[in-house]
C-alpha cells in the first residue's frame, strides 16, 4: 500500500471529487461523471500500481465500474454507513473533504476490507432491471396507499375521479412490472451458469423467484458473498450479544446495520416456509411448542432458508426435503 498511487473518490451525479496520493504528496482535482472523462483520467496510471476508493452510490457509480474494468487496479467500493461510523466525531463536509476521507479511510482499513470485482454483463444487467422493477413496485403502493384518502374528498366530488386515475396508474405499473419480470427470467435463462444457480435455488422451501432474482444479484451469482455465515451477517438475520461487565447484558438481538431490502423477502419467504410440509415447517412448530419466541424463531428460520441456498449451491444438488444439507 506504500509503494501505492491511492485514489479516493466521491461520486456525485454530475462530478467525481478526486484526492490522489502519490508518496507524500496529495492533490485535488474534479472531473465530469461520464466514463469518457474517467477513462482520460485513469489513462496516465494504466501501468502504476494504483488503489482507487470510493462510496458506493447506486447507479452514479456506473460510469466508474465500466472505466474502471479496462483496468487491473484495486478497487475498493465502501458502504456509505461503514464510512460514516468510522469517521467518529467531524465537524463540516463538501465534496473535496469527502474525496480526502475516503482516501484515509482505504489507507487505515484497506487489509479489513475486499476488494471489487467487475460484475459480468449479465449481473449488471440483473441489477438495473431489480432496480427498475422496485421503483415500480413503490409507486404502487404508494397510489395503493393513497386511496385510503379519496373518501375525504367525497364532499368534493372529487373521489371517483382520483380513484379513476389512480386505478389506471395501477394498471400500468403492473404491466411494466410484468414486463421487467420477464426480462429478468430471459435474461437469467440466456446464463447457463445463473440459470442453473436459479433452479437449484428454488427448490429450497420458501424461496421464489424474486429472492432467488435478488440473492443472485447481491451476491454477483455467488462470486463476492461466498458463505451462508456472511450472507446472514449482511442480511441482518444474525443474533449479536450484547454484554459489558457486569452492569449490561442483553439477550442476544439482530442488527439494525443491515440490507433490508433483502432482509424483507426473507422474511416473506420464512413466512411461506413454515405454512408447507417440509422441515422448516416441522423446526418452526417444534421451537413455537418448546416457548421460543415466534419472531426468534422465524429469524432463525431465515438463517436457514439461507444455509440451504448456500449448501444446494455448494453440492450442486435439489434441496431435498427432511434432509439437512447444512
């Protein structure tokens, strides 16, 4: 990492902020977001050794992942919340300050961290069309959740037009969502190796196609979460103690540092688990029976569902009922 060129950047939708160190000195400078830009900027450092850093911002990153796969750089893309707790106490932010705080944070914690790894086409692809599809599936419930209110405006004369509207609304997002859901079923069916993945996946009790869509999304197909034991901690379905001394001990609880999004289909898919005939069910029952708590065990029952993901993965074999492969 001495002998390193270290590149921190914080990504905006418009400009890249960017803090180099090249030995002791450091410099600023900030360019346009559009890979033509980066690329012009990447080019002088293709033969160094180079680290680069940055936040990870959803679809503002994009232009830097496809510069940044012509090249065999070290690549680190941070969680935004991991960076802001270990920052501790600051004081003020702008960009150019941000830039020079990635940069510190890739110096201090770069041998805890792993680097990135280009996604394939592929997966790219899977990503946006999740992404899509989520929007639309909020916007639904949001014009769902607004019809409560029409009933206010009776008085008004104005309840059966707004319902009209948002009824047509409706249509058309579930038109749009069935049409991205195809495209994610085509484009899994074109991977021989995803597509596989998706079939053995979905023989595991509980898991339907949107938690299979989303475990091979957020595990690059298997390739950057490799065990069921990370993939819990990541999901928020990992009990933590909480002690100090003598004065503070907790029972043990989840964490709120989590990936809700994937946390939530989780949780719709232990719910669907335990109501078929099969061992989950059976575990559920059994632990419900003994006095656990429903809501402990029903997170124990996600962390399951996810072990059986990893094990039918690992030994490329049906999930197989009654049987513990993990």
């Amino acid at each position: 990492m001495k002998k390193s060129i270290i590149i921190g950047i914080d990504v905006s939708s418009k400009t890249l902020d960017i803090c180099i160190k090249d030995g002791e000195t450091i410099s600023s400078l900030v360019i346009k977001n559009s890979a033509k830009e980066i690329v012009r900027f990447l080019k002088p450092f293709a033969k160094q050794k180079v680290v680069v850093a940055m936040e990870n911002t959803g679809r503002y990153n994009w232009p830097l992942y496809e510069s940044l796969a012509r090249y065999t750089f070290t690549v680190y893309v941070i969680t935004p919340l991991h960076l802001k707790k270990s920052l501790g106490l600051v004081r003020g932010k702008n960009d150019k300050i941000d830039a020079q705080r990635i940069l510190q944070f890739i110096v201090k914690n770069h041998d805890t961290l792993e680097p990135w790894e280009c996604p394939s086409v592929t997966i790219q692809k899977l990503k946006i069309l999740l992404t899509e599809r989520a929007y639309r599936i909020k916007a639904k419930g949001q014009l769902l959740k607004m019809q409560h209110d029409y009933q206010l405006m009776k008085a008004a004369g104005l309840d059966k037009s707004l319902k009209t509207l948002s009824n047509n609304l409706v249509e058309e997002l579930e038109n749009q969502i069935g049409k991205l859901e195809e495209q994610i079923h085509e484009l899994i069916s074109s991977d021989n190796e995803l597509n596989q993945q998706a079939k053995l996946i979905q023989t595991v009790p509980g898991v339907g196609k949107v938690l299979c869509w989303t475990m091979l999304s957020k595990t690059n197909g298997f390739k950057s979460i490799k065990s069921a034991r990370k993939m819990a901690c990541y999901s928020g379905v990992v009990p933590f103690d909480y002690q100090s001394g003598s004065s503070i001990h907790k029972k043990p609880r989840v964490s709120v540092f989590a990936d809700k999004s994937i946390k939530t289909i989780l949780h719709l898919a232990a719910m669907s688990a335990i109501r078929l005939d099969n061992d989950l069910r059976a575990y559920y029952l059994r632990k419900v029976m003994e006095g656990k708590n429903k809501m402990s065990v029903l997170n124990a029952v996600r962390n399951k569902i996810l072990h059986r993901i990893y094990a039918v993965i690992r030994t490329q074999t049906n999930y197989q009922n009654n049987l513990i492969l993990s």
